[in-house]
C-alpha cells in the first residue's frame, strides 16, 4: 500500500518539478542571451580597435616617407648649394634644377631656397621671387638661431605663393666658413593629407588626423582646412599618454565634434609627428544595436518553445524507464562479450574515468579489473604520448570522431613498459543520441613495435661498420640543409676514400679489408661528437661527415683531426707506399644556404676537393672554395 500511494505523490510533483525546470531554463536563455549580447559588442569594439591601431601603423609610414622624401631632395640641395655657392650663376643654376624637378616632385608641394636674410633666391613655384621675404617664418628663425643641421618639421602656416596650407619640412645651409648661409624648404599640403585619408572608411564619422608632437593639427579627415593649425596641445593625449606610451589604445570624447571615440595613436621615431586614427563609437555599435531587438525576439521564442517541450516530457519519462530496461538487458550482452575476449575491453566515461574493465586486463596490464575501475584512464600512458591519446580521446567524447585508432605506451604492473593498440569507438545513450561514453579494445603490440624498431634500424644502419648508410645521411642532410635556410648559418661536409684501398684487399685479403673499414669507421665515430654531426658510410671505402653549423674553418679542423685519428690506428699497408700504413684523403666544402649553394652542389663541391686531395699525393685534406656567397 505505501508503494501505491507514493506513486500518485509523485506523479503530482511532476508538473512543479517540470514548471521549475522551464523557470530555471528561461532564466539560463536570458542569461545567455545577455552574456551573448555582451560578448558581440565586446567583439565589435575589439574589431574596431585592431582596425584603428592597423590604420594608425600604417598612415604613420606614410607620413614618415612622405618627411623622408623631402629631406632626401633637401639633403641633396643644400650639398649642391654648399658646394656651388649663393652667387647669381649658382642661383641661376639652382632655379634650373628646381625648375626641372618641378614635374617630378610627387607629393611635394614646392621647393624654395631661402638666403641669409631671408630673401627668395629659388623656387619651384611660378612666381616672381625679387623682392619675396621669408624671415619672419618660425622655420627659418629656428635654423638661423640653432646649428644643429637637422631637419625641421615646422607647424601648418599659409603659403604665401598659393594661399593654402601647408606643411613646412626645412633644413639649414652654411657659408663656406661655417656661418648661417640661408634655409631650403619642401612643403607639403595639408589637403594632400586630408584627401589621402578621406579614401579610407572608418565610418560616417571616423576620423584621422595627422599632428606634430608640439600638439598642432597638421591635417584631418573631412576637413576643408578650418581645422588645420589648432592647438590641442590641452588634451589628454599630449599631457599625459604620450609621455606614458609612444603608441597604444584609448577611448576618449572628442574636442572637436563631442562623440566618444575609439582611438589609436602612433607617435613616429623618426620624426616629431603623431597619427591619430579613430571611429566614433557609435558608428562602431550600430549594427549591434540594430540587431537587438530581433535577437530578443528569437529568444523569446525560444523560451516559448520551451514551454512546450516541459509539456511533452511528462509523456517522454515512461518512454525512457522502457529504454533504460532494454539498455540493461545490452549492457549483460556486452559484458559477457568482453570478459571471454583476450583483449582488454575497457568503458571510458565522459570524466575520462574506466567505467567498466574486462578480466583480461590482468594480462595486458598486470592489474586486476577491480583495482583499475574508477581510476583515470588515462593514467599509465606515457608522458611522450599522453596528449595524442587525450585529444583521440577528447574528440570522441565530444563527438568529433566516431572511432580511432591509437598506439601509445602504458605502464605495465610487471613488466614495466609496454605498448598497445586500442580501438576506440563511442557509445551513445539511446534515448537522446547523444555520446555517453567511449568503448576500448587494447592489445599488447611490445613485440610487434619491437621489431619494427629492429627494422628501422636495419634500414638506417651500414651493416659492417654500424654506422648511418648513405640513404640516412641523404635524409638528415635535406633536414639540416632546411635548418641552415631558417638560421642562415653554414653548412659544411667532408667526403673521404681511404687510399689504395683495392690495393689493401688484394694483398691482405678482403676480411682484413672488412676489419680495416670498420677501424676507420671506429676512428672517425670517435672524433664527432656533436648530436647533430653525422659520420656515414657512403659507399665501398668512402665515408661522409656532416657538420651542421660549421665554416670553413671548423670543417678543417675536423678533417685534421679525422686524419689523425686514422693515422693513429697504424694499420700496415705496404702498397700504400707514401706512409707505408692505412691513410685517408679528404675533401671539405662548406655553403651558406642560398641562391648560389645547393645541396647537390656542396657535395659535388666536397666530391670534387676530394679528388684534388688525391691527385695531390693522398693522405692530405683539401678545401673546396666556400659556396653561398651571393645568399
């Protein structure tokens, strides 16, 4: 009886439970949505925020050549007027080269030279220059006070030729005798600058603005010049973040307009100019505030929809009692499956704990079923191959992957390491689909990896004398060539024959030949020792030493000491008939990885001093010229 009547108390609970739980996920989507329209106007703000520091970076080079331009044609003036001088035929001669430089000037405005009173001797501009005075131009009284011969970026003033203003960029000349001989000029018109800018869209009302480190605006975007030469020395830019920070971000509102912005500064190394590029934040956050609304309404559908949902679950929990029955029913089928397999079938579930252990754990493991369900699965598996094995195994939980294959090492209770193979595949709960954990078969694979690993170094290994063959030199050769591309550093190899060695075979036969080739084979093993340095057999009698990182110098002081080593071994050799004992020749060649060093060529290059070392009289070493000089 007590069984029957706590059925109907719960199946009156229900409706609460289901209405707090549509409460709690109504409350979670709001939360969500929040957090999401949160993070989109983070993201948008973020975005601008790369794109005013990239516009500044880049606007700030353009000003800086357009200031490098104009003091490389003013350096190149006051050389020809300090050499020529400021008499009526120099200045006769310098108003015909303005005159044809006037059509190649670019973006600059004008040229003029200016004498030490400050009379007009020269210009680009078509006007009558008699009787023209520039003395009273800050430009100029700063050259005629300070001998310093730098160049001078002045503030925008108006030009008296033309009327518009410009940007001055000025240099001082000397006499012969070293006093003040007068200025040279190049401008630069602010509405170049405003017009360049106006290209780049930052926005209705973004703006970028050119300024000089004293706080004048030099130029700005979508300006028609009313606002060119204003002081804002007073903003918080000049007072306080440039003395902190040569560029970086802020937020500020504008002195000009009153909009708050996003901004980007860059202050030039070279010259005393600062970029400000910036995009009214408002610009920047329409589109998000556009979008809000229509998101609030998707949400709200969604929280409706929900309600829906809690009420059809009541009709889906009887469903899902039958389904957990028949999967009890799979999980007997599968259980009696692993335990009579000789492999190890394990359950991982979504924490990455074993679940569930086949008794044929004792044999691949060492360990008992019972003393590995519940602990990590992960945990025996070798730190080298932990992370391949966590992210297989990641992206089945995640549903990334359906199945793997995996070999890995793991800790044996006995025998220490060992290696398996594991099939994994996921495992899905049958009421919703979704993945509830993964399912692993792993055998052991030690003696298998074993004598792979022989193979391998069967293949890579000379089999009498034990060092690298020529096909493993040939692969590190192509790696270390590679390093040296990235480091730009040399890279040296030493071929080397032993002399008269078919001679040897004949007289002492060739198991004496064997044992000699493995004697110098021990020898010159003996003298590298660097972990990158490779000795190989290169084929019949002759070897090969790489020497990563290595001039010319060094390759020749491993070739001496490789010959030495050899003479050392005073192995009798009576058709060697200079030394009458076992001796080697060398040839060296060292390369600078470049347009003019290949990896063929520096070993024919070492090849080929080879022979010159041979043709020489043997048992010497010779240096091939170095390759790579045009790199």
């Amino acid at each position: 009886m007590a069984v029957q009547t706590a059925l109907p108390t719960r199946k009156s609970r229900l409706p609460l439970m289901v209405g707090v739980f549509v409460a709690l996920a109504c409350c979670a989507i709001a939360a969500v949505s929040v957090w999401r329209e949160m993070s989109s106007r983070a993201a948008d703000l973020r975005s601008a925020e790369v794109d005013v520091a990239n516009m500044a970076r880049s606007l700030m080079q353009h000003a800086e050549d357009s200031i490098e331009l104009s003091e490389a044609i003013l350096l190149g003036m006051v050389a020809r007027i300090e050499n020529a001088g400021t008499s009526e035929p120099a200045v006769q001669l310098m108003q015909a080269f303005l005159e044809a430089r006037s059509t190649t000037l670019g973006r600059i405005r004008g040229l003029f030279v200016y004498d030490h009173d400050g009379n007009w001797l020269a210009t680009t501009e078509k006007v009558q220059t008699r009787g023209l005075n520039n003395s009273d131009r800050a430009y100029f009284q700063h050259h005629r006070a300070n001998d310093d011969r730098k160049t001078y970026v002045g503030d925008p003033v108006r030009s008296r030729s033309g009327g518009q203003w410009i940007i001055t960029v000025s240099r001082r000349f000397n006499n012969q005798d070293g006093s003040f001989g007068g200025v040279v000029l190049a401008t630069l018109d602010a509405a170049y600058f405003t017009g360049f800018y106006n290209q780049y869209d930052l926005g209705p009302n973004g703006s970028i603005a050119l300024l000089n480190t004293r706080g004048v605006l030099l130029a700005r975007s979508r300006d028609d010049g009313q606002l060119v030469g204003r002081d804002l020395s007073a903003t918080a830019l000049f007072r306080e973040r440039l003395s902190e920070a040569r560029n970086a971000l802020y937020y500020f509102t504008s002195p000009i307009d009153g909009l708050q912005r996003i901004s980007a500064y860059r202050a030039s190394e070279r010259y005393p100019l600062v970029l400000l590029a910036t995009e009214a934040e408002m610009d920047v956050l329409a589109r998000w505030r556009s979008g809000v609304a229509s998101r609030t309404g998707v949400t709200l559908s969604l929280v409706i929809a929900l309600a829906i949902v809690g009420f059809y679950l009541v009709r889906q929990l009887a469903a899902r009692q039958r389904m957990a029955a028949a999967m009890a029913a799979q999980e007997a089928d599968f259980r009696l499956l692993a335990e009579t397999s000789s492999d190890m079938v394990t359950r991982i579930g979504l924490d990455e704990t074993l679940k569930y252990v086949s008794p044929s754990a004792a044999n691949v493991v060492g360990w008992d079923a019972s003393q590995l369900e519940g602990t990590p699965a992960l945990a025996g598996v070798h730190a080298g191959d932990i992370a391949r094995v966590r992210a297989l195994v990641s992206d089945l939980r995640t549903g990334v992957q359906t199945e793997g294959r995996v070999v890995y090492r793991t800790r044996h209770r006995v025998h220490g390491e060992v290696w398996l193979e594991s099939c994994l595949r996921v495992t899905r709960d049958s009421a919703t689909g979704s993945v509830d954990g993964v399912v692993a078969v792993s055998r052991d694979m030690t003696e298998h990896k074993d004598l792979q690993n022989r193979l391998a170094d069967l293949a890579a290994t000379d089999a009498l004398t034990r060092l690298a063959n020529r096909r493993t030199f040939e692969e590190r050769f192509s790696i270390e060539w590679d390093s040296a591309v990235a480091s730009k550093s040399c890279l040296s190899v030493i071929m080397i024959d032993v002399d008269h060695f078919k001679s040897f075979n004949d007289s002492y036969g060739h198991d004496a030949g064997d044992r000699c080739l493995q004697s110098v084979a021990r020898a010159l093993k003996s003298v590298v020792h660097r972990p990158h340095d490779l000795v190989a057999r290169y084929g019949g009698e002759e070897f090969v030493v790489l020497l990563p990182n290595t001039d010319a110098t060094g390759c020749a002081a491993v070739a001496q000491q490789l010959n030495d080593a050899v003479a050392a071994l005073r192995i009798p050799h009576i058709e060697n008939p200079s030394v009458e004992r076992v001796s080697i020749s060398l040839g060296g060649a060292t390369a600078v990885p470049g347009q003019a060093a290949t990896m063929t060529a520096l070993v024919k290059a070492a090849d080929a001093a080879l022979y010159v070392a041979k043709r020489a009289g043997r048992n010497r070493f010779y240096m091939a010229p170095r390759l790579g000089l045009a790199a």
